[in-house]
C-alpha cells in the first residue's frame, strides 16, 4: 500500500511540474513577445518584493507538516483538528498583515523603481500580482498543508495542474484580446480562486474536522525556530533578483529571470519527487525503526543524487543553447550567457542534491537545532552576492548562492550523522565524488563532439533528447557498481 501512496504521488507530482514547465516557458514568451524585457524584469521584480511576506510565514509550513504526522498516522482526529484550526488562524493573520503590506509596497514601488508606466497604473499592477499570495495565506494555504501530510499529495498536484492549464490558456487568449498587461494579469489571478474551493470540498469531504476544537498553538511553538529555515529559503529564492533591481537594470533582471526559469524547471522537478517522498520518509521516522529508516533514506539519498546530476548535466549543456533559441527575435538584452548558465545550474543542482539531509531534518522536527545553519546560509549568500555583484555582475550573484548552498549541504550532512540516522559521513562523501566524476565526463564530451547551436525547437528537442539519453546511461553505469544496493532497492520499489 505504500508504495502505491509513493508511486501515485510521484507521478501527480511530475505531471504538475511538467505541466509547470511548459507554462514556465510559454507565459514568459508571451509576455517578452508583446510587451519587451523590461516589462518582463519588471513583472519579475515585483513579484520578488511582493513574496517577501513569506518572511511573515516564518516557515510554519515545515513545522506543521511535522506536527501532524504523528497524530495523523494514529488517526488521533481531534488533534489534527486542533493544530488545523491554529494554522488556519495564523494564515488569516498573514493575510491581513500582507494586505496591508502590498499597499505599502504600491505606493512606495514606482517612486524608486522607474517602471516605465504612471504612477496609478503601477500600483494597480502591483495589487493584481499581489492577489495569488493573499488567496494562498487567507484560504489555501492550510487545508493544502493537511492534505500533504497526510500524503494526498495526488490531489494537491492534480489541482494545481488544472490552475496552471487554465492560467497559460487564460494568458495566451488575453494576449490576443488586448495589449495590456495589467488586465491580463488580472484576468489571470482570479483563475486562483479554483484552488480554495477544490482543497476545502477535499477536506470537508474526506476529513472529520471538530470545528469546535481548541486551537493547539503548541503545534506553533517551533515557528520561531523554523524562521531560520524560512529565512533561508526565502533568501535563496529572492535575494539575487532584489540585488539586481538595486544595482543593475531591468533588462539584467529579465537575462537572470529567463535563465532561472530553465533552471528552476528542472529543481522544482526534482524537489516535487522529493517533496512526494518526505511524507512517507516521516511516516518511517514515527515508526521509530532504525535499520529501516538508514535503508529507506540511503534509497532516498541515491535517487535524489542520480536523478539531479542527469538533469542538471543536461541543463548544463543545453541552457545556453536554449536560451538563445528562445530569446532569438529579443534583441534589446544580451541573453548570451554561458559562465552564468553553468554556475546557476550547479547551485541549484546542489540545492536539489541536499534536499534529503534538509527533508529528515524537517520531518524529525529538528526546527530549533538547524536553525542555525540556515541563518549562516542567509548571511553568506547576501554578503558573498553584494559583494560580489560589481566586479562580475549577474555570475558574481550566481557564485555567492552556489558557496552558501555547499556550506549548508555540508553542515545537514554532518547533524543528520550525529542526530537522526547515526550514518557514516562517508556515505554521503561517496555519491558526491561518483557524480562529480560524471558530470565532468558528460559535460566536457558531449561539448567537445556536438555543436550545439539550433535554429529551431525541433533540432534543440532532438538534440536534447539524445544527450540525456547519454547522461543518463553514462551516470547509471559508473554509479552502478558503487551503490547496487540502492540501485536494485528502487528497480523493486
């Protein structure tokens, strides 16, 4: 039964991000076809400084999901019902709270940043971005966390494949229709209204809440401690692009954003499989079964490092190619930026290849103790990213978020070895120096044998296709031999 649970959610899992991806791409297009780069760095520049009230969130998120575990895996319904209902109070806080700070941010905005736009108009715009994130925190946001702790994650992806359909085919008719960027963008954020009404018919259906339960705010007790890990996130996700607004131009915004567009594809495809997982990893840590648990995380580690290094190895190779492909009829950006591209895609890669030590950390509760790593993850990535902007521009940004990710990869992978699963630091040592190995191979060869420039979709999708077939032999052959275990581990799974 488990393994159905793992497998459903999983596919539901990839079936949004691919779904994603395509809308990643496609709106993007859209919008730098019709309105130019600027609009598009602009679009992209706001939506930054609006998910700064995810700060406010204090990574809660994680801290619920690990609450609820336990006493979901114990059919103990009245607390679930009381940690539901202290949730669902702290989000509608949020939401007022990020009221009140999107209108701040619309009267502030367009006196610093020229926007190209009147004054009313802009602060328009910035209200209609600002409407998705308020949907999320004052009706989603809470019945989407129960729903995944309990490993339903099937119908939260499922829900949010039909929104991303709707809100792609929403953009690409209200192109056609007028050349406004502010009705479009409003014709679009009430389409997010689909998902409160989908999660709440779900829960009320399926669940038997006491509506009447006392709040459990000790269930919010660690908030304070999942800040940090929030923190992080939240700098890793934000910060270049805020940098870039302060000390560059929009233009170098829109470069940056088409390039974390490919990138960010290929991690949230990752991290969904990873994310379909945890649950179910949480589920074997209240069990309290040692020898299970090393077993289920080393199966865990391996999938999550082989499927990461063949398709950032790819991404690696093909960004650049894409890219240009992509932006071939834009010529007011330099798009052509390779030493960018590969430095970008390494440290997301990194950020992927560390999702398991981070997720077990999570998932045993363990908000207070690593909260400390995250707070030196922010601070290095800010300090190292500033600095290093105005020698080398958009890559120095690339290299202060690469560093921060491999210090706070190594910092979990030494407190996971001393506080959860007692494994061998060796062990994540390993995988790390098998798959630097293939991503060297597989990057230097197939760029010193193909030429990779294309003058259309089908010839890059051709291209592609062949080169991750490539990767992927190259990376299951070599890693083989050093972890049949894992290996034979999932092929039976």
């Amino acid at each position: 039964m488990e393994k159905k649970v793992v497998l459903r959610n999983v596919i539901c899992s990839l079936l949004l991000q691919a779904v994603t991806i395509l809308s990643g791409f496609i709106i993007p297009k859209i919008i730098l076809n019709d309105f130019g780069s600027s609009v598009n760095g602009l679009v992209s520049s706001i939506n930054q400084f609006l998910n700064y009230i995810k700060l406010l969130e204090g990574g809660l998120s994680g801290v619920i999901m690990a609450a609820l575990y336990k006493p979901l895996n114990e059919g103990d319904h009245q607390k679930v019902s009381a940690i539901v209902k202290a949730t669902a109070s702290f989000f509608r806080k949020v939401g007022i709270i990020y009221v009140v700070y999107a209108l701040a941010l619309g009267l502030v905005y367009p006196l610093v940043v020229g926007t190209g736009y009147s004054y009313e108009y802009s602060v328009a715009l910035i209200l209609v971005l600002g409407m998705n994130l308020f949907v999320q925190y004052f009706f989603s946001l809470t019945y989407k966390l129960l729903l995944s702790a309990d490993r339903k994650v099937f119908f939260v992806s499922l829900t949010q494949t039909l929104i991303i359909v709707l809100n792609t085919v929403s953009v690409w008719v209200c192109s056609k229709l007028f050349h406004d960027i502010l009705l479009l963008k409003f014709a679009t954020a009430l389409i997010f209204l689909i998902q409160p009404l989908f999660f709440t018919t779900y829960v009320r259906k399926h669940y038997h809440l006491d509506q009447q339960a006392e709040p459990d705010q000790q269930a919010l007790s660690q908030r304070w401690d999942g800040f940090g890990v929030n923190i992080a996130y939240f700098i890793h996700t934000n910060t270049d692009i805020v940098i870039l607004t302060v000390f560059s131009t929009l233009a170098n915004i829109s470069v940056y954003s088409v390039h974390l567009m490919v990138v960010n594809a290929l991690k949230n495809l990752i991290v969904s499989i990873s994310s379909a997982i945890s649950p179910s990893f949480g589920k074997v840590l209240a069990e309290d079964n040692h020898e299970r648990l090393n077993r289920v995380f080393d199966q865990y580690e391996y999938w999550i490092y082989l499927i990461s290094t063949i398709l950032f190895t790819c991404g690696m190779i093909l960004l650049t190619p894409f890219v240009m492909l992509y932006t071939s009829n834009i010529h007011d950006a330099d798009y052509h930026q390779k030493a960018f591209g590969i430095i970008l895609a390494l440290s997301e890669m990194v950020y992927c290849i560390r999702d398991p030590y981070v997720s077990a950390s999570y998932a045993a509760g363990h908000f207070k103790q690593i909260s400390k790593y995250a707070y030196i993850e922010a601070a290095l990535n800010i300090v190292m990213s500033v600095a290093l902007v105005f020698k080398f521009g958009i890559i120095g940004i690339a290299v202060g978020t690469l560093l921060s990710m491999i210090f706070r990869m190594l910092a979990h992978i030494w407190y996971l070895k001393k506080n959860i699963v007692n494994r061998n630091v060796t062990k994540a040592i390993k995988p790390a120096l098998v798959f630097t190995l293939t991503t060297v191979l597989c990057y230097f060869g197939i760029t010193k044998c193909m030429t990779l420039e294309f003058t259309s979709y089908v010839a890059f999708f051709v291209n592609a296709f062949i080169i991750f077939c490539v990767v992927t032999i190259v990376n299951v052959g070599i890693s083989f031999p050093f972890f049949k275990k894992q290996f034979m581990g999932l092929i039976k799974r």
